[in-house]
C-alpha cells in the first residue's frame, strides 16, 4: 500500500519504533547468581541455633559474647544429653565417685574426631580450638556442673562456655534512657 504526506510519515515513524527489546538473561542470572550466594554466606554466620530444652532453665546474665557454632551438652533435671541423645542419668553421675563421666567423655571424644577442618594444627592448637557449650539448668547442683567441665576437658576440648539468657545490664538500660 502506498501512502501519501502526512499518512507515510506516521507509517515510518511506527517503524522505527516497532524494534523487539532484547534482555540480555546472561548478565541477570550472573547477578542474581552472586546475590543469592553473599545472602547465604552472610546470614548463616549470623544465626546460632541452641537446641530447647523444657526441662532447664537458663540462669541470666549480662555477657554480650555471641554463640559459635559448638558441641552442645544439655545438663537437665533427669539426664545428660548430647546431640538429642541421653547419654548419662543425673543420679548415677552424682553418686559416682570419679569426677569423670566415662559415657559422656566417649561421646565427645568421638565428636572431636569428627572435627576435619582441625586435623592439620599441632595437637595443643587442635585442643584450644575445640569448643563445647554446656547448658545446664541453674538450679542443678555445682558439683554436677564441674564433673561435666571436667569431663569435657578430658574429652581435650579447650574452650568451655556455659550457656545462659542474655538479659540488659543496667549501664545499657541506663544509656537507653539518657537518649530518650
């Protein structure tokens, strides 16, 4: 069809605004690929998951040091568990005379072992590094809770950390105020 003045005009002017849109895929998958890995490096160093317990409660305390990722001993009213599984009943630990739980030290021995990323450092190194968290209820008996820190230092864990609730100090909630 042939147009004429004004008419031909406006069929070139659609022509050239008739081009496709091409996306270029390549460069948004590259993009999204990257995002998606720096959001799960970053937020799986920020989450620390410590099993519940019903049976313990945690004492309070004002100590601001995160949760590392560690072996975990639950000390309760009835039992001492590692990885959910009972491992030694609080009575017989209590009437033992050894300030060692052998059931307990085995079970974290063999978590060491476990342990690849630190098979290469001397053994002293290896020690200091192994980390173990002890969440106990705070209304179990001392001498309980030291028989297990005794055990898990026989067990050549280095670092041992108690688990407690963190609640405010008074410095902070005095610095809240003052801002306020």
């Amino acid at each position: 069809m042939i147009y004429m003045g004004r008419a031909s005009r406006i069929v070139r002017h659609h022509k050239g605004k008739a081009k496709a849109v091409v996306i270029n895929l390549v460069a948004m998958i590259d993009m999204l690929t990257v995002l998606v890995f720096f959001l799960l490096v970053y937020s799986t160093e920020q989450v620390a998951v410590v099993p519940d317990s019903k049976d313990v409660q945690l004492p309070e305390s004002i100590a601001d040091t995160d949760l590392t990722n560690t072996v975990v001993v639950i000390v309760g009213e009835r039992d001492v568990v590692v990885h959910g599984k009972p491992i030694a009943r609080i009575d017989e630990i209590l009437g033992a005379e050894d300030a060692v739980i052998p059931t307990l030290q085995a079970e974290l021995e063999a978590d060491a072992t476990d342990m690849v990323r630190l098979a290469a450092l001397p053994e002293e190194e290896r020690i200091a590094a192994r980390k173990v968290t002890i969440m106990a209820d705070k209304e179990l008996p001392f001498l309980l809770l030291r028989k297990v820190m005794a055990t898990s230092t026989a067990a050549g864990y280095g670092q041992l950390s108690l688990a407690v609730l963190q609640k405010a100090s008074d410095l902070a909630l005095e610095a809240v105020a003052n801002n306020e």
